[in-house]
C-alpha cells in the first residue's frame, strides 16, 4: 500500500525527498513538506489565521501591529500610532 501526498498524489515514501520528508497534515493526511508549504502560502494561512479573509481594517491594524514589532525587534522603535 502506497502513502500517497494529499497535494501531488505522488508516492511520499519512495525514498526521494525532493519535495520534502513526509508528514502528517490533519484532517488532510499524509504529505510532502514542500506540497504542504505551497498549500499554506496559496491560501495565504500563517499559523491559524486566514490572511486573505481579513476585512481591510483588521489587514492595517495587523500590518501596522507587525510593523511596530519589527521595529522594537530591531532597536529601531519609533512611536507608531495604533489604532
């Protein structure tokens, strides 16, 4: 029995990691980490949060939120008004 990838439909135990080992992706199954991560960034998700479902106003408060950690990250913090 072949574990096929959820993605490609492509053996992901023939020994050719060229898209990545396997692994598991719930509910979907098994996958290479390349199909996966491709997956991920086509339906623009990070980490639970639906980037593409966000109205404007959440995408510039998240922008500016994300911004304003950069610059603390970075030492270069400027006052950024958020709203």
């Amino acid at each position: 029995m072949a574990l096929n990838c959820f993605f490609c439909s492509e053996c992901v135990v023939s020994g050719d990691n060229s898209k990545g080992r396997p692994l598991t992706v719930p509910p979907y199954g098994v996958a290479h980490t390349h199909c996966a991560e491709q997956d991920l960034m086509q339906k623009r998700l990070f980490r639970g949060l639906h980037i593409a479902d966000l109205d404007e106003k959440c995408f510039a408060e998240l922008k500016e939120m994300v911004l304003a950690e950069d610059n603390h990250r970075n030492g270069t913090s400027q006052e950024i008004d958020l709203f």
